[in-house]
C-alpha cells in the first residue's frame, strides 16, 4: 500500500514537470507582451526577468535609480537627462554627476505594458483579420461534420459490397503526404478560377477528411445495433437513424471532430499562403508572419499579438474539455 501511495505521488510529480516545461513558452509569451523593449532580453550574464516590471518614478516624473560604481555607489537618485551615446546626469545627494548607463541601474516596480496591445492592434488589421479566419474555421467546421458523418455511418452502419475495401483506401490516402498533391490540387484549383477565393479552404471540407471519418466510424460502431434495427423495424430510413439516434448519441465525437478541426484551422498557415492573394482576405496566422516581418523588431506588440491569437484556442479548449475527452476515451471501443 505504502509502495503504491509512492507511485502515485512520483507519477503526479512526473506529470506536473512535463506540464510546466510545457507551458513554460506561453507563460514567457504572456509575460514577454506585457514589458517593455528594454526588460525583454536580460543583461548579459543576468537572468531572465519572468515578472513584467516599469521603471520608478519620482513625482516629477524623473526615473529613480542606483548608483553603482563610484563614490556614491549603492546611493539612490534621479536622472535628470539622457542622451544616447553620452553620459546620463543623475541627481545623488543634492550633487548632480554624469554617470554611464553601465554605471547605474533604474530601480523597477511592477507594472505591464499594456501599450504593446494597443501598438499591435494599431499595427495590424486586427479585426478584419479575425473576421476572415472565423469565416474559414466556422464552414470547415459544419463541412467537416457533416460530411465525416454521413460518410462514417455508411462505413460503420450499412452493410454494402466492397465497404470494407473502400474503407480501407479512404485510409490509404492519409499516407499520402500533403506535399504531393500540393501542386496538383492547386491547378485544379487555379483551373476552376477559384484561386485568390476562400472556396479551397472551404469547399474540400464538404467532402469528408479521412482521419475524421476513421474516428467517427469507430465511435458509431460501439453504439448498439438494436437500436438502428428497432427504428428499421418501425419504418425509419437510414438517414431518419442518422439524424435521430445516431447523432444524438455521438455528440462527444461531433465535438472532438469540430474541435480538431477549428484548431487546425486557426492556426493552418500554409494553404492561406497559397491561395489567398489579397492583404484583406488574410487570415490571423497570416497576419501574424506579415507583422513580424515588417516589425521585426517591436518584440512586445508581436508577443501581444501572438497571445491574442493563442488565447481564444486555450479558453475553447477549457470550455470543450469534458466533452473533448469524452469522445477520444470513447472512441475505438468497438472495431
């Protein structure tokens, strides 16, 4: 008893390491967003700063700072002026001493930089941006849903010549990788004039995604035969079963397949890139590489950006938890 009370404790202290190494970047993100330019990146030899801070300030808006090197070393006082490349004019004791940056340091308190929001907002069309990748995720979201759906329940439900065969080749073309049939499909899609549209990101979602039809079929096959041979009886039709026993029964995995799915698209970069050509059809993933090559530098409003784009996945996510694992645990029972 005593060795197993052991191993649940090793087990959770285990699990609570891989979680901080895991979270460890989006904490670093958050806090990154929230300094100022100057607190990002530490001082050689120093570590780095985890809570966001501001400089002190006297009541006439002056920097408070620390004397370090010199007679006055360990003092505290105000800088009066700075100028870049020259010696700064700090205030000690009455007396007024022209010191180098290295020579002081500017006392800090906490406080969040709540500009870099804002300078990122202004920087990027933010709203717009948003607009369109809802648009995308949403439509993926209802194709990908209704059409894993129907197409799984044929596999799972309705016993038909060669299912098993065509199941088998709707699974071969996962382990076909996507960079082969990149060039391909984009002259279909160019052919079609739908390229510098939203349609190729929308459209092939209606047509069934083989990995959510895999997890579907598996989900509809655990879900008892009596019931679809009771409604049968009774003179519902195969789609009548669908839309009133079996959807109803499989809204965990409705959910899981809806969540994968508004995940990936959110955050897909490479199929906007191709297809989209106009700077107002672009999406947040988009935007985002856009914004860090024209602001390379302003690394506060891009870590700003980078979170307002990562929260609404963490806040869905905590929202969808129960449902989310309810279907991947209930998935697969039956195959």
């Amino acid at each position: 008893m005593a060795n197993k009370h052991k191993f649940h404790w090793v087990a959770h202290l285990c699990l609570l390491s891989a979680s901080v190494t895991f979270v460890a970047p989006f904490l670093w993100m958050v806090s990154t967003s929230l300094k100022s330019e100057a607190r990002i990146f530490p001082k050689a030899g120093g570590p780095p700063q985890w809570i966001p801070t501001a400089d002190r300030l006297d009541t006439q808006g002056r920097r408070i700072v620390k004397v370090l090197e010199g007679p006055f070393a360990g003092k505290q006082g105000v800088e009066l002026s700075a100028h870049e490349g020259e010696r700064h004019e700090i205030l000690v004791e009455g007396k007024t001493i022209a010191l180098w940056p290295e020579e002081f340091e500017v006392e800090q308190r906490l406080g969040f930089q709540w500009k870099n929001y804002v300078a990122a907002l202004q920087k990027m069309d933010f709203i717009n941006n948003l607009r369109n990748t809802l648009f995308i995720c949403v439509f993926c979201v209802v194709g990908t849903v209704i059409s894993s759906g129907l197409v799984a329940y044929s596999f799972a439900r309705i016993p038909w010549k060669g299912r098993n065969v065509v199941f088998l080749c709707v699974l071969a073309t996962m382990m076909i990788p996507y960079q082969v049939t990149l060039i391909p499909l984009f002259a279909v899609y160019r052919s079609l004039g739908w390229v510098g549209t939203f349609k190729p990101l929308i459209i092939p979602s209606f047509f069934g995604v083989p990995f959510y039809i895999f997890l579907l079929r598996q989900f509809f096959m655990g879900i008892p035969e009596d019931m679809s041979a009771a409604a049968r009886i009774d003179g519902c039709s195969e789609f009548g079963i669908f839309l009133r026993i079996i959807a109803p029964l499989a809204k965990p995995a409705f959910a899981t397949t809806g969540l994968f799915t508004f995940l990936f698209e959110w955050g897909d970069f490479l199929n906007p890139l191709i297809y989209l050509q106009d700077d107002r059809q672009y999406t947040l993933a988009i935007a985002l590489q856009q914004f860090q090559s024209h602001h390379e530098s302003a690394w506060g409003p891009l870590m700003a950006m980078s979170t307002l784009i990562t929260l609404p996945i963490i806040v869905l996510f905590f929202l969808t938890q129960r449902t989310f694992i309810q279907g991947i645990t209930m998935t697969g029972l039956k195959g």
